[in-house]
C-alpha cells in the first residue's frame, strides 16, 4: 500500500492543520480510514455532508450525469442547471428570485461584494467580528479573524467590523457610503454564537431606512443544519442577499448567491467557468430531494434537542455551556478544544474546533439515534 501520508506531506502546501487519519471511505455518518478503522463524522467535513456520506440519491444522480454531461459553457442553456435552479427557487425564501452559481463559498461571497458595490455605487461594509466568509480576498475582507487576515494585507478597503448582536455598535458605524451589512445568523467558525432574533429585525429595519443592502451568509447553516431548511425562516426577516455552499450538492462542490428583485447586473460583469455545471446541479437536485423527501429539517430539530438533553444529563467538568441549533452544536470549554478533538478521534469520533474554546459538532442530519447514543457516550467520558 502507498504511504498516502507522506506523499500529502510531500507534495501539498501545508496550510491545513492535520489530524494524523487518511480516509478512503464514507457511508452516511460512518468514515473509514485506510487501516479499516472505523469513525462517527461528527463533523461532516464541516456541514457538507449534511445528507449524510456517499448518499445513494447523490450518488446516482452523479453517475447519471457523468455518463450524460460533465461541462457545459454557462453561455448555452442547459437542462440540469434548469432542473436545479426550479428546484433551489422551490425551497428559498420567496424574496429571493435570481442565483448566481459558483463552485465554493467564498464565491458566492465574492459575487455578494461586488454585487453590492455594483448596485449602490458605495463601498462600504460592516461585518461582524468573529465572522467568517471566506479566504479570497473580498470574502477574507469580511473576515474577522486576525491570523487569517495578516500577511495578506492591504485587503479590499471599506470593511469595518462590530461586536455580533449589538445593534447601537451597528448603527454608529452606518454612513451614508455603506453599501452593505454581511452577517451569519449563527456564526460557525467563530464559536456558535447565536444571532438574536431581535437583532437581526432591528438590522433589517435600519437597512431598509439607511437604503443598505443585508447579505446573509447561510453557507454553514443552510440545509437543513439548524432545524430548518434555512436558519432564516426561524428570524422572520428578508435578505437582499443570501450566500450558499458546503451542503448544497451533497459533498459536490457547489455555491450559489441567491438575489432579491432590487439586485441587477449587467451582462458580462461577472461570470465563472465551472459555476453552476451540470454535474454540480444534477448533486444539487438530488441533495434537495432527499431533504425533501426525507423532511431532513425535523430531523436536525429533533435529534439535536435528543442530543442536547441526553448529553446534559452527564455530569461534564470541563463544559460551560452547551449551545444547540438543530444539530449545529458548540460546546463551550474550560480550556482550547485541541486536546479532546486528539481524545475523540482517539476513540473514533471526528470533531471539530470553533472560536477559542469551543468543541463544535455538525454531524450528517442522517445520523442513526444509534450512532448518536454511541456518540454522546463517549463525548461523556472525554468531557468529563
Ligand atoms: C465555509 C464557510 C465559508 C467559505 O466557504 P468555502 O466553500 O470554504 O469557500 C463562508 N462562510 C461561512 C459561514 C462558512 O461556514
């Protein structure tokens, strides 16, 4: 057997931090590494796998589509781009009557920025701190995150940042050449740190007065991740923009920046090679019927509550706090996650960080109550 490891380590730039694991395989919210040992994804490659790994539907549609169509210019129409836009505009919020298609996230972020420049000819933007969207240099513009940010400066000028759900701070940074505001309703890299309701209708509200678009980035929570098909329905507010990705085609990369009727664009603007290709689409509707089908939403909604109540239970010495969302889960720490991610992986479980202190779980909303007592189960005694 090839020592996979050492060729990654010889040959790919080594900006990502490595769990000392090489998978080779995946089944729902099973992955196997290349010894045969096998693991609970509780991490889902970051809320992409969110129909679960290698989901049947997905895998067919795939197939099918591979076989038919691979590439296909954006200048000529074709049928799975149809097929999946209808399908998109089936499921999001009514406001939202135009995508852009894109391959990531960052992306659709991209397209969101220069959207709004385009749209308000201002070039200002408040972001939040502790965000994320992204690593290109619009999207990393918005970007909280210092470690992220430095040696890549000057970034994209205008951006300023706020403290999350602190409306007065908000508004005193709002001039009359903000274009637009850029949140996540819940943020994810940042810490699961849960956006108030009552913020974001008090935002809305200041938009609309002050005639500055609101970009909502559900690329993280979008999908059924938090209980809902998209965490906005549970705000009761509109977005003039809403960004799109990781579960969106099943684990296909795929990205989509859903548009208002206020946002036009002229031909030739902007535009992307691969964005929107017929394989990507043919994941996407596949992906999306299966939410349907399965209503995926009710079953975040209840086996996150499961999860939360059940994991409570245990006495937890090093947790602070437990914040649930669906089944977009943060668990506060006493100390930096590092060492029960080394400890859960130890024990076959795959786990994520986010913001300082704090465990972060997105499992596949597939996920069998089984696995997830198995789970919970060990969670108990690493974070005991
Ligand atoms: C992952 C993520 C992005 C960036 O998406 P990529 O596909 O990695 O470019 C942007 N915003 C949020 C909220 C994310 O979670």
């Amino acid at each position: 057997m090839k020592d996979y490891k050492s060729l990654i380590q010889q040959y790919e730039i080594d900006v990502y931090p490595r769990r000392d694991v090489t998978l080779v395989k995946g089944e729902n919210s099973k992955v196997w590494d290349d010894q045969g040992n096998e693991y609970i994804d509780l991490a889902s490659g970051i809320s992409v796998a969110n129909v679960g790994h290698c989901n049947p539907k997905v895998v067919d549609a795939i197939t099918q589509q591979a076989k038919t169509l691979i590439t296909c210019p954006n200048t000529f129409y074709n049928d799975a781009k149809a097929i999946f836009l209808e399908k998109l505009f089936s499921i999001a919020p009514k406001n939202l009557t135009k995508a852009f298609l894109t391959n990531s996230g960052t992306e659709a972020i991209e397209a969101a920025i220069k959207f709004a420049r385009a749209n308000t000819k201002k070039t200002k933007f408040i972001a939040a701190m502790k965000s994320f969207h992204g690593r290109t240099y619009g999207a990393l513009s918005a970007t909280h995150k210092k470690e992220y940010r430095e040696d890549f400066e000057p970034l994209v000028p205008g951006f300023s940042f706020v403290p999350f759900n602190n409306f007065e701070k908000l508004e005193e940074a709002m001039d009359d050449d903000t274009a637009a505001v850029i949140l996540e309703l819940i943020q994810g890299e940042g810490g699961i740190n849960i956006g108030q309701k009552e913020y974001f209708q008090k935002v809305r509200e200041l938009c609309n007065q002050k005639n500055v678009l609101l970009i909502i980035d559900e690329i993280q929570t979008g999908f059924c991740r938090t209980g809902t098909m998209f965490a906005i329905e549970q705000y009761g507010i509109e977005a003039d923009m809403m960004t799109l990705a990781k579960s969106i085609a099943g684990g296909f990369p795929m990205g989509a920046l859903l548009c208002s009727d206020k946002i036009k664009i002229e031909k030739s603007k902007h535009g992307s090679t691969f964005g929107g290709n017929p394989l990507a689409c043919a994941a996407g509707t596949a992906a999306i019927d299966f939410m349907l089908e399965t209503k995926l939403w009710e079953q975040a909604e209840a086996k996150g509550k499961y999860f939360k109540e059940k994991l409570s239970s245990f006495n937890l010495s090093k947790v602070r706090e437990i914040r649930v969302v669906g089944l977009m889960i943060g668990i506060e720490l006493k100390e930096k996650p590092q060492q029960t991610i080394v400890e859960l992986l130890e024990r076959k479980i795959l786990s994520l960080p986010a913001g300082v202190t704090v465990l972060r779980l997105l499992p596949p909303l597939t996920i069998s109550y089984e696995e997830l007592d198995k789970a919970i189960e060990i969670l108990a005694e690493v974070l005991a």
